[in-house]
C-alpha cells in the first residue's frame, strides 16, 4: 500500500531496501554523473544514493517541498511535477522513480519525458508497488481485506488513475522505444506470517505500513469516488486491519 505521508514513505524506503537486500537500485549503473529521482517524497532515497555516490549530481522532485534541510553538498530538491514539460538544462544518466502509478495520469507523457531526458546508455528505474493483494492458497477469499481491495481499486479507476498501472510499464517503455528492459518481481507479505526471517522483518514492516495508512487513503478514496459515508468507511476499516493483522490470511502484494 503506498501512502503519500513522510513517516510512512521512509518506513517504505526500509521495506525496498530489504527486498533489494540493501541496495539502493538494481540498474548496472556506471559512475552516473547527473542523477535524477521522481517524486522523490521525503528526499530519503536520493541523500542516500548522493552519500553512495559522492561524485553524482543527484537531484529530487515532488510537489511537496517535504525534504530536510541538511543535506550532502551533491544533493539538491526543487518543487516540480512530473506530469509537466520537463525542462532541464542536460540530460541525466540514471533516473529514478519509486511508488509512483497510483499517482499518475498520463503515462504516455512520462515515459517520453523519461526517453528524452536519459543519456545514451542511461539507465531508468522504478520500485513500484501493486496494490493488488492476493494469496497463494486462497485465503485472502471472501475477506473483508479482499472487499475493501477490490474496492480501492474501483475507487482509483474512477479517479482517473491505476494501482496497479506498473504492471503495464514493460509495454509502454517498449512502445517509446526504450531496450534492455528487465522486470523483477517481489513479493511482499502482508504481515508477519511467512517463514524466514528476512520475510517476517518484511511483513511486520508492511503491517505497519498498512495500518498507519489505510485509515487516511479508504477515507480518502471512498468517500470522493465512491460516494460512501464516514461512517459506513469506519465501520469497514475495522474488519479491514483486523484482516491486515490475522496471520492466517497469507495476503501478499507485489513490487
């Protein structure tokens, strides 16, 4: 679940990292000389990939101007949004962008943006999340988790966005012409109810994630596309996170 609020979009920082095994990214970058990060949220990926790489020119963008105000001497934010003309005065050599597709319209702008904004043999990533939960032995089935899932769903189309646009990405990159294109896919559990230690560190950071954020995205969702009230929203977040909580609910999603 991606939630647009400081605390939780570095708690979703940690979650990546751990999937990724620590790593920043998994593009074969190569001294990356001008560094661009998209929606960059609270500025954490970007000041950790400028301390990586002291001699990149890393720079963040968001509408929010949420990042901190010490930062490394090679790091720099401006207030900005992807869905506009880019204008910048080089090209860059890699650029990043984590959790984005629930907050786009205009992919096909984007992805143009991206191709003309890249130097040859730059590299693009994105880490991002589908918010489509499933299970791999059924008992995610007639959950009040599942209701609500399909819900938010229904609600984001009717916005005019997608959860679950990334899983389109490789034939939209294709089509502007992009090569080389790898998809990797993790899944992420629900809660703490898979085995292994990295996978239970993993879910028990989701959990939270999910709990800290349902309450403001259901309302949020619901009310402005659905049409739902308060009250009747409240009523089902309550069997919602009870769901999030239930360990015998193997519910997973997808990065």
């Amino acid at each position: 679940m991606i939630i647009n609020q400081p605390p939780t979009l570095d708690l979703q920082h940690a979650i990546a990292k751990l999937l990724l095994k620590g790593k920043l990214g998994l593009a074969p970058l190569d001294k990356p000389r001008r560094v661009l990060d998209i929606g960059t949220g609270t500025g954490i990926w970007a000041i950790e990939f400028a301390e990586e790489f002291p001699d990149s020119d890393v720079l963040g963008t968001d509408l929010s101007p949420i990042q901190p105000e010490y930062l490394p001497t090679n790091c720099r934010f401006e207030v900005d949004d992807v869905e506009d003309e880019w204008i910048y005065s080089s090209k860059f050599d890699y650029i990043h962008g984590r959790h984005l597709c629930a907050f786009l319209k205009n992919f096909d702008h984007l992805f143009q943006s991206i191709f003309d904004n890249l130097n040859p043999g730059g590299w693009v990533e994105f880490q991002e999340t589908v918010i489509d939960f499933k299970s791999v032995d059924g008992t995610v089935e007639g959950t009040a988790l599942q209701r609500w899932n399909l819900l938010l769903l229904e609600g984001i189309r009717k916005m005019g966005r997608s959860a679950t646009a990334a899983t389109r990405y490789k034939k939209w990159m294709e089509e502007k012409g992009f090569v080389n294109i790898v998809e990797k896919r993790f899944p992420v559990p629900m809660n703490p109810w898979a085995k292994g230690r990295n996978e239970k560190m993993i879910g028990a950071m989701q959990m939270t994630n999910n709990l800290e954020g349902v309450d403001g995205l259901t309302m949020a969702v619901f009310t402005r596309s659905l049409g739902w009230q308060p009250e009747d929203v409240e009523k089902l977040l309550v069997d919602v996170k009870r769901d999030m909580q239930d360990r015998k609910i193997h519910a997973f999603i997808t990065m």
